[in-house]
C-alpha cells in the first residue's frame, strides 16, 4: 500500500547502492527531482534503464551514480548529443558506463513483459541490425507454432521503479495522463515503486478507462511540485524547451556540469 | 537551383509529396516530421501521422521538437501507451509507410544512428535506434530523406542500427512478415529508388539545375543513374508558403516556449 513519504525519505529507504533502477517518462513526466535526491544522496554503481536516458540519466552518469545503462535512444531531443553519456562511455569519465543498446520496440516489449511477470519478451524485431552483435540480451528463438524467427529480449524486473504523474488522491492513487509511455509498466515491473506527483487531491476525477495506478500496487508517493522540470507535466506546465537546449553547453564541459551540479542539485533539495 | 526557393525546401516538398493521402505514416523527428506535416497541410489532409511517443493521427500546429511533446498529445485523435504503438499499431500491420532520417546510409539503403568508427571505441556517439529498426521492418514501406553529403552517403555504414536490404541486398529475402524496405530516399539533390533487382539505389530524378556530377561528388559510392532520369517537379508556391508559415510558427514556439511562471526557475529543477 502506498506511503506517503518525503523524496529524500522514499529515495533513502528504497534505492540502494548497485540496485537495477528504471526511470521513466517518453519525453512527458520524467521524474527529475527524484533523480536529483538519488544524486544528492550519492547513490553509487546503479544500473541504471530508461528508453531515452534524457538530461536525467545524463546529469545521472556524469555525478557518478551509474556502472552501467540499458537504453534504446540516447540523445538530447531536438538538439543532439548527451555529452555526459558520451564521456562516460567514450572516455570513462567519471566512471566508466556499460552500456546495453537495445531499440524502443525491444524496451518497450520487455518492460510489458515485466509487468505481465514473464522472464522474456518476444518481438518481431532485429531483423538484418548489428544490434545483436554488440548486445549479448538479444536472441533469436523460434515460435514452437509457426517456426517463424522472432527476437527475445529478457523482461525488465528493476529492484526499483520510478515515475512521475499528475495527482493522486489521499489514499495514494494515481492518475497518468497524456503521453503515457511505459509508466504503468514500470510501476508493476519493479520490486519497488516511488510515484511522485504534482498534487494531492480529494478525487482524481478519473474517466472508467483513464491510466490509473492505484495505491496497493505502489510503495511510496512524494508530493514533489514541478518534479518533471525542465521536462513537462501535461496540464500543468510546459517543457522547458530552452534549458534543453541551454543543457548542451552546460553538459559539453565537465566544469560547467560541476558548477551546474553544486547549484541545482546538491545545494537544493529537502533537507537544505 | 531556384532564387524562389531553397534546396532545403526543395527537399522538403520532394518528400511531402511522397506520402499520398490516406496512408498511414509512422513519423521520425526532424526532416520527416516536417515533410509529413507539409503533406498534411497541402495534398494529404487526411494522411494519418503517428509518432513513437503512442500519439495516434495527431495533428500539430508547429513542429514538434521532441517525439514526445505535448503538442502531439493535445491535437492526437488518441494518445496510446508506448507497448501498444509498437505491438498493436506498428508489429501489427497498421503502418504503411514509416518516414525515417539517418546519419549514415550506404547503396543498400542501411541506416547507422548508432556511432561513428568501432563499437567499444568509438569516434562519434550518436544517439541509437530508437524506433527506427522495427519501424523499417514493421512498415509496408519506408521512405528516407536526409541531405546528400559524402558523410552521410558512404560505401558502407559504419553499423547497421536499422535494415535496408542488408550489406549485399538480401537482407529481406525469404524474411516472412516483413515489409518491403526502403522504396525511395529524398535529398536536396535528387530523389533515388532501389533497383528492382539489385536494391542498390539507382538515381531517378534531378532536382531543377542540379547535375549528376553534383550528385557523384556527394555520394561515397559510384552512384548509378536510371537510364531515363527526370527532373523533379519544382516546388510551387501554395507549398512554399505553407512551409515557411510552420517553419516560422515552429520557431516562435519554442523560442518562447517557456511559462511565465517558470522563467525565474532557471536551471533549478
């Protein structure tokens, strides 16, 4: 049942060092603040999965938190590069990351695969790609019916999920809207879950097929106000579409990353 | 090449016309996002655009930035989850074209989104796969703009992020359940088609004063030309002005995309 509990609080109980952590958010609701408090506590050697590691995982690798990512899109949309993804993997710094390379069908397979509690998740995807060549978590299997080929990617079951909604009401049920990407999944796939949200209100005014979570399947809400900043929260605010784009100077340089760290993250935040 | 219009437009209403109307197009980000909304907005209003973030026959009023911004939500007939546009909607047979762009692509249509040089040691990152290797197998078929230079148009991709026809054509062959790749790649140049047999591409029409030695200069093969090659039609001047409005409404946007509320968050998330 879900507990509503401060970010720091939920970040401290349920992330531990070396957990398999997914984050998620297709572009919309991805939960930044709570990316923040895994920073600021200096959670270490994280494997860390998302379909498109975003500024999150970027800011993420280059405070150090990650050994190794699982991703299918790794850019800065509209703009270009992830430059603290790209040091990490091309020059090791600040720690070297390994990387698992996968396309959105294939991550979006096995995260339903994880919800649904099966070991793998079978597509008809890969064909004629190198991907397989350099990702040893995609195989080929052929269907016992048809004899067709088909790729097979293990399920994601991370220790710890967590996403970022509109509102829950006060016993902790949440509301997803918009851009609903894989949130429920990740939700039901994680041994773990932390949902922040924008508010707490008396009713979600939720129509009988709206995508809601509700709070027996959740372990921990934080109530964390504009937590999908500079992403954005349908209904409440925009994208920040400038700082995305402001994010490739500060993420080109490793001391303007640092200075940017020390003054939006470790110095902000719950307990300062 | 035309003082009326830019061999960047050009392009883009080369590939707008592509798309007839009342087809289904899976849409990448950038120049097929633009072309697909030009089409929308001129010879194919009832072409259906759909896009990875689960936004179903949306219809944006400027560009979209990212594949998953708001904007394709609110004007979507409906917003699906991420599983269900790739199992339902595009492994299931709904997509007749998927419209996709490339950093590197070779005479078989190969696409690399993936790095530059080796693997584990690589020159240049870039960003992956995202949609595109399913979109490409998944579709009916799959059209490819992207400008012609001989850094994109190599002899061969330095990885295969997404299939054309494979390193010697055969790629598709005996593949059941699978699309018919690549049947056309749009530049500012010229407009190219596989050869029926071969699926090398072959050079079919010229945009307006471009020569076929403009085109051999930026391609990193020896390019082939189609015995009877065509001039492309110009742009005309409906098109041109729809263009240029979304390009302008596009750019107001997301200059000044930013709530008044949060313009004194600055960073601070």
């Amino acid at each position: 049942m879900a507990e509503f509990l401060s970010l720091h609080d939920a970040v401290a109980r349920y992330v531990e060092d070396g957990a398999t952590l997914a984050m998620e958010g297709f572009t919309h609701l991805i939960p930044f603040a709570a990316g923040h408090e895994v920073i600021r506590q200096r959670k270490r050697d994280l494997t860390l999965i998302r379909m498109t590691p975003d500024l999150l995982y970027d800011q993420m690798i280059g405070a150090g938190c990650a050994k190794r990512l699982i991703f299918s899109w790794g850019g800065n949309p509209g703009v270009g590069s992830l430059h603290r993804l790209r040091d990490a993997v091309e020059k090791g710094y600040p720690y070297p990351v390994e990387i698992f390379e996968h396309s959105h069908a294939a991550m979006a397979c096995a995260f339903e695969a994880g919800a649904a509690g099966l070991p793998l998740a079978v597509l008809r995807g890969y064909v004629g790609s190198d991907l397989p060549k350099v990702n040893s978590q995609i195989k080929f299997i052929e269907c016992p019916f048809s004899g067709e080929r088909l790729a097979a990617v293990p399920s994601i079951r991370p220790d710890v999920g967590i996403v970022h909604a509109q509102r829950a009401d006060r016993r902790g049920n949440v509301l997803v809207e918009g851009i609903v990407g894989v949130q429920k999944e990740v939700v039901l796939a994680a041994g773990r879950s932390i949902v922040t949200v924008e508010e707490v209100v008396d009713d979600l005014a939720a129509g009988p097929n709206a995508c809601v979570i509700p709070a027996w399947a959740i372990d921990a809400i934080s109530v964390t106000k504009h937590g999908a900043y500079p992403s954005y929260a349908h209904g409440y605010y925009p994208r920040d579409n400038a700082f995305y784009k402001a994010w490739d100077a500060i993420a080109r340089d490793r001391d303007a990353f640092d200075v940017w760290l020390q003054d939006n993250v470790f110095t902000q935040g719950d307990d300062t | 090449m035309s003082d009326r219009y830019t061999a960047a437009e050009m392009m883009t209403v080369t590939a707008s016309r592509a798309l007839s109307n009342g087809s289904t197009c899976f849409v990448g980000i950038g120049l097929p996002s633009e072309a697909a909304n030009l089409a929308r907005l001129t010879h194919a209003p009832e072409v259906v655009l759909i896009y990875e973030s689960g936004t179903l026959q949306t219809k944006p009023d400027v560009l979209p930035l990212s594949i998953g911004d708001g904007e394709l939500c609110e004007t979507a007939l409906t917003t699906v989850s991420v599983p269900e546009m790739f199992r339902y909607w595009l492994q299931g047979g709904h997509v007749d074209v998927g419209f996709l762009g490339t950093a590197q692509i070779d005479r078989y249509c190969n696409l690399n989104t993936t790095l530059i040089g080796d693997y584990r040691e690589p020159k240049v990152r870039l960003p992956g796969g995202g949609g595109a290797p399913e979109i490409a197998t998944n579709a009916r078929e799959v059209f490819i703009t992207v400008k012609h230079s001989t850094r994109t148009f190599v002899e061969a991709v330095d990885f295969v992020t997404t299939v054309g026809f494979g390193r010697d054509g055969t790629a598709r062959d005996g593949v059941p359940n699978i699309g018919r790749g690549p049947t056309r790649v749009i530049t500012d140049l010229c407009v190219m088609k596989p050869d029926a047999e071969t699926k090398d591409l072959v050079v079919i029409s010229l945009h307006p004063g471009v020569t076929r030695e403009q085109v051999r200069e930026a391609t990193g093969w020896e390019i082939r030309f189609a015995e009877v090659l065509e001039s492309t039609p110009e742009p005309d001047d409906n098109e041109l002005t729809i263009l240029r409005e979304l390009k302008a409404r596009t750019d107001r946007h997301h200059a000044g995309g930013q709530a008044a509320d949060q313009t004194d968050r600055g960073s601070k998330a």
